[in-house]
C-alpha cells in the first residue's frame, strides 16, 4: 500500500526512463510487429525486467515507455528494496509531522 | 526509598531497551522458513547457497563458539539490501580464520544508529526548554541539506557501500534529504536541552565516535553542521567571513578543476572527504568551516561552565575504559563486531590481544585498544593524567575523594605505556616538572637537579646510539629516505628539491639538516620521508594548501615505492605522524603559521591568565609535531575544548 501511495506521487516512466527529453512526441504504436525502435544517441541504455526476470535493453525514451506501459519494471529485488525506502521515507515524514505536533503541544502547555 | 525504586526501575527499563537494540535487529530472519543454521566447518557450501536467510542470532545459538574463539571474526557488509539486515551475507575462509559476514545497510544505519546514540543522551537530566524558533528550523533544515550534497559530492564513494540506490536520480536524494532531515530534528531536539552535558561527553566520544557505518560523517559532525549555521545565522560578521574566505576556496576549488583523484578513508573516516575535485573541494571547504564555527559555539557555550578536575576524572576513566574494552573486543570477535557498530567506530578494534607484545628490537608494540590509533589513545591517557595533577592538585574535592578515582590513574597511565607514546610520556613528566616548579618555588639546586633527571629520561627514550648516530651519517636520513621512496619515473616537487640541493650546494642548508636530525630523534625519518616523497605542492599549494579535509590529492597524485624500506614490509596507509604536515597539506605554509602564531600568543597569554591551561597547551602544541591526532575528530574535539581559555568565558555554575 505504502508502495502505491508513494508510486502515485511520481511518474514510474520517469522514475524509470528518466526525465521526458524536450520536444518528445509520443508515437501510437499499439501492437505492430512492424515497428522499429529508433535508439537515441543521447539517451543512457537501461534495463528492464518483466515478472519473470526476462531482460529487455532499451535505447529510447520512447522504447522504454513503450515497455514500461507494457507493464515491464525493474528487478524484483529492486522493487524490494524501493518498498523499503518508501516506507523509511513514509516513517521519516510522519515522524517530523508527529515531532512537530508534540513540541506545538509541549509549547502551548 | 522511592528515590531506590525510581533508580532501580530506570535500570531495568535501560537494560530492557539496550537487549532490545542489540538482539533485535540481528535477529532478523523468516523463522517459518526450512533454512535451519549449520555448524560452521570447512565446508562452506550451506552457506554459499543460503545467504540472507539465517539471522546472526540463529547463526549464534547453533555455533556459540563464534562468540569467543578468536580464529572467527564478524564483519559487515554495508552492501546489502534492507531485507538482508542482520543476516549472515557469506561466510570465507582464509587460511585458519574464518569471516562471518553479516548484511548491513547503510539507511538503517543511519536511523538504528542514531536511535542508540539519542536514547543514551537523553538519559541526562534537561538543562533548559527547547526553543525551536524560524532560525533553528533552517538550521536544521540547510544542515541536513548539506549532508545530502555531501552524499552527493562522495557519490564515488557511497556507490560500493549503498544497495541498489541510484545515485544519480534526483529522486534519490529526495528520499536522502528526508531521512536525514528527520535524524537531525531528532539530534536537535534531544541535545539543545541538554548541551551542558557536552564537554563531559567529550573524552566519551574516544569511545563512542558515533560515525555511521558505511557513511562517511557521524552524528557528532549533523550536530556541529546545524550549530554551525544557527551561529552564521545570528552573527552578521561571520556571514561577512564567510564572504572573505570565498576567494581562496574558490582558489583551492579552481586548482581541483579537471582533476578527480580518490582516497579510500580507513581509519580516518568521519572527518576527510575522500574525493578531490572541483565540486569536493569546494564543498568540503565550507563543510569544515562550519563545523568548526559550531564545535566552537559549543565549547564557548559550555567551556565556562567546565571543571577541569571533574573532565580529567571522564577523562582517565575513559582511556581506562578504552583499554578494557579493547582487551575484551581484542579477544572477542562479537565485542569486536557490536563495539564496532554501536561505538559508531571507524575501524574494527585490535584483534591483538597480546597486550605486552615486543618487536625483534625489544621494543614495545603499541597497542590501540578500540580506537583506530595507539598515538591519540596515549595523548588522551597522558592529558587525563596531566589534567588530573594540575587541577587536582588544586581542588579540595580530592581529599574526599574515594579509591575509585586512584585505581584510575594506573589504569591511564598503563594505558600510556601500551599505546607506546613516548613523547606523551616524557611531555607528561615535563608538565610535572614545570607545576611543582611554579607551585613549590623550589631552589636553583633541585632545578638543576630536576634538569639533570630530565635529560637521562630524554636519553633514555631516544637511545643512547640514537644520539650519537644524529651527528654522523644519520643527519640526512630524512632527505636520502624521501630520495629513495620515490619512484624513478614519478618525482614530487619536494624530492626534486632535495635533489637540487643536493647538487648544488657542498653543504645542506642548516634547516633540512636540523628538521632531518630532529625527525631522526623522534623516530619519524622514515615516515617524513615518505610524506616528502608524494608531497608535490605548486608555489601556491605550497602557500596555500590545497584545502581542508582533503588527503586525496596527496596520496594520489605522485606513486611512490609500496614498500618500507626499512622493514620491507607493504606500505598501506601510512599518515604523515604529525599534525602540522597535515596542515601543511590543508592550509599551507601561510595558513599554518598564522594558525601557529596565533596558538603561540595565546599560548604565551595563558602563562601570565592561566598557568594549568598554559602547561596543557604546551603539550598539545609539541606532541601534534610527531602525532596526526587532528585527523580524528574526537581528538581534535578534545583539543579544542583544552585550548580555550575558560576564564574569558563567565561562569555562572560549575556542572559535576
């Protein structure tokens, strides 16, 4: 839950295709055989990962949305790891809300 | 009564938390899981198969032996998911010895650490009422944004040590600055009420360093950052300061421009940057500014309220208790290992735990105990001792005194002769010397005689041979040592004038011989050799520095041979043995004696205002000539508070 509250606050193509490079036009490609990727000179080669640890190199930004609305993502082990951080983050925040009441508090008495 | 219950409760309650702590997190594990711990032999392959699955408290109860046999010794590694926390990662076997790894991470670190280090100093009594006005909370808020571009600047050194953490997403440091951000509320908040206690902690932090594992800054340094700022924020000179100091930062930053050299920290991680670039450089030279601005608001904040007779009394018991828990970690691999991780260490205890060990010389082997160097644990052992003598002397509390506080100044002082430090030693007699002098107005015979005791001490220490061999061919070991260190391909800028004046001249000038003859006295010709042999300043490095915190450079840029000559062993990492070469290398040679000028005239005020403090500052300004102490922060926290003079400071009440 943590995991989709925190997923929902940012982009997950930009969190796994980096930023949207300027003047990106977005190509329907739906499912055609026929369509060829066009790598990006510019753009750093990432790895994807689908739920059975297939492995997919893609050299665009436009390959890797493509893939990542496919629903592929990164490693299992990753996504562990990223649950983990959002829950430290989520524990940090509230802890610095619930700190900061107590002290309003404590001031206020 | 009650008073009895309350105590008796609070103990309970602490040992209840400390269990809590410590077995907790390392019994981390599915325990509905098949993987069931095996007893560990040479036969490795369960746990080659199983890693990250058998908690080390699992691990422990099926192989009690690991706990006290020292042919084991428990490691961490940092490099490990948060899942993986407390787990057993592998295990290796060299030779007789077998590692025990056990996952750590280093975010969990970060708030297991300081959970433990917070809980301990909330156990002290409040002093005042935490404000938390708009200033405080910016300071909060910038220091724990400074820590984030720290991370930021070190990325080349945090990508071995974090798991899976992309450090180039911008995203990343979000998450970093959050955690962070609630961490140094939380020092904040529980130290601000309680600062008095401060210089009492000091002599505790030889103990308790309280740097992160896997991190390169410890919560001492969160707490000095945000009192730095806070202090930049109310006072408009020391913005006006900072503004003044730009120029040569930016100097010592151009001058890293296009240049990325990198030096792993060992044991002097938590006070050096481990990078030397533009970006670097120019960070860590604000970073040990404000640092410094905050470690000295607070010592000016407490210093007048500072018993020197109680800080001794912390003092001995804390190099006493170094040396206990050394013994115990030296021949314990679990002390070792939970010593190591909940003392904040920057490197594993000793594992020697033959305390008396001799070399083929019949010399005595130093031996650090739990802090990474014997040198520093000597000076805080003879400076307790020092302390003790002058203020004790003075205080009448002493007479009340009960035994506890004589078994401490054995227990210092054969601290003093395991770390081996024998300038602490003869600069501890010294120190005697010259306050029985002041306070006895003793005659001029007894000087004499005193002089004459002193003098076979000093030939004593050094050698009888030793002296003679300065007057012949020894004379010029420091230069003919850097010559030889040096690389026939590679020449620092410092080899290449020894060896012009080596040349042109008959004769050496009188400073290089003299500087040679005084390095082969105190047994540092070999070690000034090999700072010479890599030390390449340009005209304005060699004015200038290269900047605060920052060995990378030196220890990069010029490779010299890898091995000692003398003992043929491998070089590793060896540090210049004096504070005033690594100042040499920080801030030059102008920093350096405007920084030693201005110690010297305090110095030289002191005896007229302060004579105790004049003696103790004395010792510190000739033992940091041999000894690198200013590269550990609680050393240089420790000299810091020795070095103010606490009677320009009001006093209102002394704490015990």
């Amino acid at each position: 839950m943590i995991n989709s509250i925190v997923s929902n606050l940012f982009s997950t193509t930009d969190e796994l295709c980096g930023a949207e490079p300027s003047g990106f036009i977005d190509v329907e490609i739906g499912s055609d055989p026929n369509f060829i990727f066009v790598p990006d000179s510019s753009y750093v080669s990432r790895n994807l990962y689908d739920s059975e640890n297939n492995t997919v190199i893609v050299n665009s930004y436009l390959e890797c949305k493509h893939y990542v609305d496919g629903g592929w993502d990164i490693l299992n082990q990753q996504l562990n790891e990223s649950f983990f951080h959002n829950a430290l983050y989520i524990f940090s925040l509230l802890g610095l809300l619930t700190s900061f009441i107590i002290l309003k508090y404590l001031k206020n008495e | 009564m009650n008073k009895f219950k309350s105590t008796y409760s609070k103990i309970i309650l602490i040992s209840f938390f400390s269990v809590l702590f410590i077995i907790v997190p390392f019994a981390n594990s599915i325990y509905t899981d098949d993987v069931y711990p095996e007893k560990i032999t040479s036969d490795l392959a369960f746990y080659e198969v199983n890693t990250c699955s058998i908690s080390l408290v699992e691990f422990i109860t099926k192989n009690v032996n690991v706990i006290f046999q020292d042919h084991y010794k428990i490691v961490f590694n940092n490099y490990s998911s948060i899942r993986c926390f407390g787990r057993i990662t592998g295990i290796d076997q060299i030779n007789h010895k077998f590692y025990i790894s056990i996952g750590t991470n280093v975010f969990i670190n970060i708030f297991f650490q300081s959970f433990i280090w917070l809980s301990l100093i909330s156990l002290f009594k409040k002093d005042r009422l935490l404000v938390l006005r708009r200033r405080e909370a910016l300071s909060i808020i910038l220091s724990a944004l400074l820590f984030t571009i720290y991370i930021f600047v070190e990325s080349r050194y945090y990508a071995k040590n974090i798991y899976l953490f992309d450090l180039e997403l911008v995203k990343s440091y979000q998450y970093l600055f959050v955690y962070l951000l609630f961490i140094n509320f939380l020092i904040y908040c529980i130290f601000e009420p309680r600062k008095y206690i401060f210089a009492y902690l000091v002599p505790y932090l030889f103990i308790v360093t309280t740097i992160f594992s896997g991190l390169n800054f410890s919560l001492l340094s969160m707490l000095f950052l945000t009192y730095g700022i806070l202090t930049i924020l109310s006072n408009r000179n020391l913005i006006k300061f900072l503004i003044y100091i730009s120029p040569i930062v930016l100097i010592w930053s151009y001058q890293a421009l296009s240049l990325n050299y990198y030096l792993d920290p060992d044991k002097i991680r938590g006070f050096i940057t481990n990078s030397y670039n533009f970006s670097s450089v120019l960070f860590t030279s604000f970073y040990f500014i404000i640092f410094l601005i905050g470690a000295l608001e607070l010592v000016k904040t407490v210093i007048s309220k500072v018993n020197y007779y109680y800080l001794s009394l912390h003092s001995m018991l804390a190099s006493s208790l170094i040396f206990i828990l050394g013994y115990l970690a030296s021949s314990n691999p679990a002390f070792n290992f939970f010593f190591y991780y909940f003392f904040g260490l920057p490197k594993y205890p000793t594992d020697n735990s033959n305390i008396l060990t001799s070399n083929q010389w019949g010399e005595i082997v130093s031996w650090r105990g739990i802090y990474p160097s014997a040198e520093s644990l000597g000076e805080l052992a003879a400076l307790s001792i020092i302390l003790f003598f002058l203020f004790g002397y003075e205080n009448k509390s002493i007479n009340k005194s009960n035994i506890y506080i004589y078994t401490l100044v054995p227990l210092s002082l054969f601290t003093l002769y395991l770390s081996n430090n024998r300038t602490a030693f003869l600069m501890l007699v010294i120190c005697f010397m010259l306050k029985l002098s002041k306070e006895l107005k003793i005659s001029y015979q007894k000087k004499f005689l005193y002089l004459f005791l002193l003098l076979t001490l000093i030939i004593l220490t050094i050698g009888y041979s030793n002296i003679l061999n300065v007057f012949n061919s020894f004379s010029t070991q420091l230069t003919d040592f850097a010559v030889k260190y040096s690389s026939d391909f590679e020449e620092s800028s410092s080899v290449k004038y020894i060896e012009k004046i080596n040349q042109s001249e008959s004769r050496l000038p009188f400073w290089v011989v003299a500087l040679s003859q005084f390095a082969f006295l105190i047994n540092r010709s070999e070690i000034w050799a090999v700072f010479f042999a890599r030390y390449n300043p340009d005209a304005f490095t060699l004015l200038f520095g290269s900047g605060p915190l920052n060995l990378s450079k030196h220890y990069s840029e010029v490779n010299i041979i890898s091995y000692k000559l003398v003992s043929n062993a491998e070089m590793g990492f060896l540090l210049p043995h004096s504070s005033y070469l690594v100042g040499l290398i920080y801030f030059g040679l102008f920093g350096l004696t405007l920084i030693f000028t201005i110690w010297s005239y305090k110095i030289l005020k002191l005896k007229k205002t302060n004579y105790n403090l004049y003696i103790v500052n004395l010792f510190l300004l000739i033992n940091l000539i041999k000894s690198d102490s200013l590269l550990y922060i609680p050393s240089f926290i420790f000299f810091l508070l020795l070095i103010m003079d606490n009677q320009k400071y009001t006093s209102s009440r002394s704490y015990e």
